[in-house]
C-alpha cells in the first residue's frame, strides 16, 4: 500500500495545479514565503465529500502517506496522552512549537500524531488504520475542523465530521478523557468569513458534546486574539498557525485541564509567567517529590 500510496504521490505533484474554489483561500505565497511541502495543501481549496466518511480515493496522497507513516509505527510505547488532528497539531511537536513541545509536553509522555493538512474525514482513515491501538492513553487531544472549513465545508457538515472523529476515538480508547480543542482563529482580520463560520463550528461542536462525560470541549482561540480582534503575527506567523509564542500561550491554556487528567490527585499547575520559552522548566518538575 505504502508503495502504491508512493507512486500516487509521485504522479499527483507532477498533475497538480493550483485551484482555488473559495475566493477567500489565498495562496501562502501571499502571506509568506515557504519552500514546497506537504502543508501547502493545507489552504488549497480541495473538493470534499462527506466529512464523516473517510474515502481514500479522495485524501490526497500526501495526506494519506503521512497517515498511513504515523499508524504503523512499529513502537508506539505507552504514551500518557495522544495529540490528533492537523497542521496545528503536526507543527507543535515538528513545527514552532518543538521547542515549547519539548519542555513541557514531551515529559509528560504526550505524544502527537497531528497531519499537516488533515480534514475530520483524513483523521478517520488514520484513526482507521489502528493509529491508537494498542495504546493507553489517560488523555486525546483533538485538533481537527479548520481544514474543512477552508475547503468549503459548511459549519453544520464540519462539526458532524468533528463528532465522528470523537466517536472513533472512543471506540479505541473508552477509558480516555477526550479533550476537544476549538477552531482557532484564522486570518488577520476578524470580518474575515472564516472567523464566523469557525465560531459557529464550534458553537456546534460545544452543544453536540455537551452531554458527553468523557469529552472536554476548550474555546481557546482568545488568546491569540488582540484588543481590536485582530491576529498579530508574533501569535500566528501566517494568521493561521501560531508562532513559538503562541505555542506558549497555547500550552499555559491547556496545561491545567490535561494535568487533571494525567495528575488526578495533584493540584493543579500551569507555567509561571516569567516561563522561559523553552528550557529544563517542565510541568513534571514542579511536582511534587
């Protein structure tokens, strides 16, 4: 299959022509320059079908080979927490935020399987191969939604596609505590229709999960946000991804709810404010002895 998936990869980059379907997707050449890699596809504007299906004639083969490269992994260990999803994921751990990742995510045992690119459909192909088999997690963060958006998908059809990912989660792992993680804010300008369709995504997503006891649902899309609704770009270097201080920001945000699961019986911690930006500095060594 790799081999197969090789060849289509091949073949698709030498066919592949830039489409944009949606007036409001604007080439990353516009925003900054990058070399070719497999995030470009991030913001092109692809055709969709369902988001609850995961069909492989139509996830790009970029997308699936990373998918398919990330599930069978040939050791997994035991990882105390699972970070799935896209690009926002992906570039925490291999991205800006590695740094950040390192310090404070890497010693709690968390692990991240995130695919530049990935669509709630993607995510359940890479859920389908066994990426969280055999594993036991106390914790999945799931970061997945905005790629839909960007495409074309509607709020209603992108939230949909979100709820399948989490029940595919919990038929691998029923003992974990999910953690949903809200569209981010994309785009400099908060007029931008992107801004109002993430927000109605996940006001969605919020009340379909609300009865869920073993879901976590976290708006934390503020913080990257200024005074005025614009998006700087020392939080989010192409006001889609966030830089190494938004990883940061992101990580204090988040740190307290993934340490009530992984540390139920230890006060809640969370990085000081005079936090270096990377360091020895780690959730685990504020514990106490």
């Amino acid at each position: 299959m790799i081999a197969t998936l090789l060849a289509s990869l091949t073949e698709w980059f030498r066919s592949r022509r830039p489409v944009f379907c949606i007036p409001r997707c604007r080439r990353r050449s516009e925003r900054y320059a990058s070399p070719l890699s497999v995030e470009v596809l991030e913001t092109r504007c692809l055709p969709s079908s369902t988001t609850t299906v995961p069909p492989l004639a139509e996830i790009p083969p970029a997308i699936a080979l990373m998918d398919i490269l990330f599930a069978a992994q040939p050791n997994k260990g035991d990882p105390t927490g699972v970070f799935v999803g896209d690009s926002i994921s992906y570039y925490f751990a291999y991205g800006p935020g590695a740094p950040v990742w390192a310090a404070y995510m890497a010693p709690l045992g968390m692990v991240d399987y995130g695919v530049g690119g990935q669509t709630t459909q993607s995510l359940l192909f890479q859920l389908s191969l066994g990426q969280l088999a055999g594993i036991h997690p106390a914790v999945v963060v799931l970061d997945i939604g905005g790629n839909n958006l960007l495409q074309g998908d509607t709020p209603q059809a992108t939230a949909a596609g979100v709820l399948a990912d989490v029940a595919m989660i919990h038929q691998y792992q029923p003992q974990a505590q999910v953690v949903v993680l809200g569209i981010l804010p994309g785009e400099q300008s908060p007029s931008n229709p992107y801004r109002a369709e993430g927000a109605q995504t996940n006001q969605l997503v919020s009340q379909m999960l609300a009865s869920d006891p073993h879901v976590t649902y976290l708006d934390l899309g503020s913080i990257f946000l200024q005074p005025d609704g614009t998006i700087s770009s020392s939080m989010m270097f192409d006001y889609i991804h966030p830089t190494e201080q938004g990883y940061l920001d992101l990580t204090n945000a988040l740190l307290p709810t993934l340490e009530s699961f992984l540390f139920p019986n230890v006060p809640a911690l969370a990085l000081p404010n005079n936090a270096p930006m990377y360091g020895p500095l780690s959730p685990l060594a504020l514990l106490p002895s």
